[in-house]
C-alpha cells in the first residue's frame, strides 16, 4: 500500500513540475510589426483574447497570438489600434495552454507605429 501511494506522489509531483514548466518557461521571445488585422475575446467556457496582425501582402505571412487577461494596458492598447500598423513584443511558450490561448504566442507590451 505505502508503494502504491509513493508512486501515486510520485506521478502527481512529475504532473506539477511539468506544468510549471510550461507556464514559467519560455521557449523564445520577440519582436514582431505589422497591420493589426483582428483582436477578439472569444470562447465558450474559457474566454481568451486572440489576435492577428498581417506581415505581408498575402495571408500566409499573418501572425496569431494571444494576450492573458492580466495584461489589461495591452488588451486597452490592441482595442485602440485597430487597424493601425504596430510593434508587438512576444514569447512563446512551449505548448499552448487552452485555458489561456490558442496560441503558444503572448503579447507583454505593444507599440503604435508611425
């Protein structure tokens, strides 16, 4: 019995160490520019903010990202620049976490370019 609750911490403290591992860890981070094309608040049980910002001409050069909801000046900003090209700074998780995004992309700070 005292085998069948160590392997059962065990498995719970590997669940743990890996889920703080994709929340606190991030695989990259960035810069990216372009027209913000979309910016919605979207979800059924889980409400997330998803965007997308256009690179290019055509619309394979588009960037999807997500913003958490603690991050309430850049949600404000995003609003207010519709339409407008801007400068949004990223990192990038390992995996996505549905609870917080579609993307593994998180928008921490926005810019309005000229």
């Amino acid at each position: 019995m005292k085998l069948v609750i160590k392997i059962g911490l065990g498995l719970l403290l590997a669940f743990i160490i890996y889920f703080l591992f994709l929340y606190f860890v991030s695989y990259s981070k960035g810069v990216r520019a372009g027209e913000l094309i979309k910016f919605s608040h979207k979800g059924v049980v889980f409400k997330t903010w998803e965007g997308e910002i256009s690179q290019g001409v055509s619309e394979a050069q588009t960037f999807i990202f997500s913003v958490e909801d603690s991050e309430k000046q850049v949600i404000e900003d995003l609003n207010n620049f519709q339409g407008h090209t801007v400068k949004l700074y990223y990192f990038e998780r390992y995996k996505t976490l549905f609870w917080l995004g579609d993307t593994k992309y998180f928008i921490t700070k926005v810019e309005k370019e000229p």
